[in-house]
C-alpha cells in the first residue's frame, strides 16, 4: 500500500522550455482620456519585444490578446466574443498575463479598471 509507481509520459528534460514567474505591481486604469492612467504601462516590456499580453476578467475569459505588446492597452477589447468591446471594458478586476519570450519569463498581476 505504501508503494507507488510513477509513470510519465513526454519528452526529454533538455527539449522542454521554462519560464520562471514573477509577479509585477498590480495596476490601476482610469481610461477616460484625461492623460492619467489611460493606458497600461507594463514595467520592463521593452527589454523583451517578444512577448504576449493576456488579460482576463473575473470569470476567465480572455477580453484582450496582443503579441509584441508595447503599452498600448486602453481599456478596450481586441477579443470577439466581448459584447462591449468598442465602449471599453466595464469597471473591475482583470487578471494579466505577459510572457516575455526574450527573457524567458512570465509575468503576472492584477488590473483595477474604473470607468
């Protein structure tokens, strides 16, 4: 009972690719076009023009997607399937994901957006 066997089924440890997580600020957005907070300013995304931007809502549906991200998120969804996509995002939490390619590195945090 006290014996257990694991199998595993992949490739080899030297094909996989890693990236390390680190958890940046969290941020706040005030889109409303007063020059304050309007876009998404990620710290550090220019020393890795590779890269992809996720954000999500609350429940977990994708609301944005960019590759080669360069601040330039307004508040407003690039995603089909969101209904008020050119009236921007409703005020709340989002959840954000950048993976910086060049650096092999995953970012994450939460956004505060307050119409």
């Amino acid at each position: 009972p006290n014996d257990y066997e694991i199998i595993t089924i992949g490739g080899n440890d030297s094909d996989l690719e890693t990236y390390s997580t680190i958890d940046l600020d969290n941020y706040f957005m005030t889109p409303n076009g007063d020059g304050q907070n309007d876009i998404l300013e990620l710290d550090g995304v220019e020393e890795s023009p590779n890269n992809l931007l996720q954000i999500f809502d609350r429940y977990g549906v994708l609301v944005y997607s960019k590759n080669n991200y360069q601040n330039e998120f307004n508040g407003r969804s690039n995603r089909e399937t969101v209904v008020t996509r050119d009236s921007g995002l409703p005020s709340g939490i989002y959840f954000y994901i950048i993976t910086m390619n060049d650096l092999r590195q995953k970012h994450q945090g939460y956004l505060y957006i307050s119409n």
